[in-house]
C-alpha cells in the first residue's frame, strides 16, 4: 500500500490496542504502543532509500528483504528496543506484541496489490502479488479517515476499529469476487489464454488485463465484466545472439527481467548503435506503456547508457539516457 494508507493503519491498530487490558489501564504503555504501531507500519518501506542509488537496485530489491519473514521478525525487536527506553514503565511483552502485529499487517497487506513482496524470503525468492487492491485504495484510505475522525472525537477506539476493519475484510471479499468474475470474463474473450494478469485502478470497477497466449500478447482493461482489448502484439523469443546477450548484462535490464512477468522486446539500429528496449505490457496508460529498460550500444556492442523506471514521454526517456550513461 501507498505511505499514507500504512500511517493511518498504524494510527488504527493503536487505537486497536486498547483492546488489550494491559494496554488499556497502563498509559505508558498505550502511548508506546501507539508509537511503534506508526513507526511499525512504516518500517518495512525503509527500502524506499535504495532510490536514492538508482531504479535497478530500488525495483530488484524493495519490498524484498525488508518484507521477509527474517525481517518481520527483527523489526519489532528493533522498534521495541528503540522506544522501550523512553518508556521504561511500559510492559515490555506487550509493546513488542502490538509492534509486531502492524509490522506483519504492513507486509500481509501489501500482498494484495499487483507489485506484490517477496515476503516467503528466504524459501522463496517468488512474489507474492494477489492484484485485488490499488497500491492507493481510495475506499480502505477513506473508511481508515472515518474511523479515525470517530475516535478524534472522543468514541471507544475498540468498537469503531473492529467494525471498520469488519467492513474492510468485506470489502475485500468483494474486490476478490469482482476480480474472479473478470478472470472469467477474459477466459470468454481470449479461449487461449494461459497467463493472465488482472490489476485494479484506482477505480472500483476497472481493471488492468495483459494476457497471453502461445502466439500473442493482448493488452487491454476490463469495466464490470466488459472486456476491451486495445493491442495485440505478436510474441516473439528474445533472439539468442550476441546483442541481446549483451543487453541482459546490463544492471537496468536485468534488474526489469527480474521483475517484469509479462513484456516485448525492440531493436533498433542506427548507423553507429544499438537500442534494446524491454516494455512491461502490464501498466498500459493512455496509449503508452511507461515502465520500460533501455539500453544503448555502439557497434563494438560496449554499453554506452541504459535506463530502467517509468517514463511517460520519448524527449524525457532520451533525456534520462544521456544524463546517466551507463547506469
């Protein structure tokens, strides 16, 4: 989920909290408790800092590690022992408990959206991405909103987020059986179709769809269980040959390969290079398909700059290229 939808959570499970008679009846622990439930919540996104390196390493990497199970097991250890000094009345247990539940709900939660997390790590390197909720799900941010409001105004925290997270897991249930029916609409407009990707939007009834089948590619959204393809692309098998063998050494490339499950492949020759290009199909927008790797060669096939991330535009892509050569 987005960073504004994990503060309000955190905020929630500490109001949740109360519900914990220890908690309760001790202020020193219900003040720490509400601390390191925000501080929780937020925690496994400090990989978010990784941009600051460059796009390879940020999209190989971030939800990976510091949502693994290793992980959600020492961020409360070190929250806990982060504010437990601040707090020495405090219990203890029940501070690492409480700490412990927003830092496992952060990663459970951010399973349900399309990038997913590689939260089996380290049995397996695979993501976990369910594509039922937008990374910003206006509703669960706006139910999240009301419940704190009722709370602000003097309401007992225990009832008003129990039954909003009730109507939350609702809501999801909902999301999964609106997905379940594009699924099978998709089936009914594409018979041949052996992988398919369904992504929601921002918006509750449309949908992102790429689908593939032996022969082709086929891009397009859903709205209820309307289907509406908009390209069809011819598959084509990366070429085994020095080129592209080439290209895949580059960081930016591979770190997309990793990644991408579904997408293109370009050439383009000029009179004194080559441009490998790699199109992830899933996020099409606008008649454009922003997340992209680049990479430029010269003859000698020396890489000589290369990009990967979301580019909205050719002039800002090219841009990108020459400001960072070789990335």
């Amino acid at each position: 989920m987005d960073t504004g939808t994990h503060i309000v959570m955190g905020f929630a499970i500490g109001g949740l909290a109360a519900i914990d008679p220890v908690v309760a009846n001790d202020p020193a622990t219900a003040q720490s408790v509400l601390i390191a439930a925000v501080i929780g919540s937020q925690a496994p996104d400090a990989d978010t800092v990784l941009k600051l390196r460059n796009n390879a390493v940020y999209i190989r990497h971030h939800r990976g590690i510091t949502h693994s199970v290793p992980a959600v097991m020492l961020w409360p250890i070190a929250i806990t022992a982060a504010i437990y000094p601040f707090f020495p009345e405090a219990n203890l247990l029940h501070l690492w408990l409480w700490t412990f539940l927003a830092v496992f709900l952060h990663v459970f939660v951010d399973i349900f959206n399309s990038y997913g997390t590689q939260a089996l790590r380290p049995f397996s390197s695979r993501w976990v991405a369910l594509g039922v909720i937008n990374t910003f799900d206006p509703i669960i941010f706006g139910i999240h909103i009301i419940g704190l409001i009722i709370w602000g105004f003097g309401a007992n925290p225990v009832p008003t987020f129990l039954i909003m997270y009730a109507v939350i897991v609702g809501y999801y249930i909902v999301r999964f059986m609106l997905q379940s029916a594009v699924r099978h609409s998709i089936k009914n407009t594409i018979p041949k179709a052996d992988n398919v990707i369904i992504a929601p939007t921002i918006r509750f009834y449309q949908w992102r769809i790429a689908a593939e089948t032996k022969e082709h590619f086929y891009v397009g959204r859903a709205y209820g269980r309307s289907i509406t393809i908009y390209d069809k692309f011819k598959k084509k098998s990366i070429p085994d040959n020095e080129i592209f063998q080439k290209a895949k050494t580059d960081r930016n490339v591979s770190a997309f390969l990793s990644f991408s499950p579904l997408y293109r492949w370009e050439l383009s020759e000029g009179d004194d290079q080559y441009e490998v290009r790699f199109i992830d199909l899933r996020y099409r927008s606008n008649d454009h398909y922003p997340f992209v790797a680049v990479v430029q060669m010269d003859k000698d096939l020396e890489i000589q700059s290369s990009y990967t991330g979301w580019i909205f535009s050719e002039e800002k892509l090219q841009k990108k290229l020459d400001i960072l050569p070789n990335e």
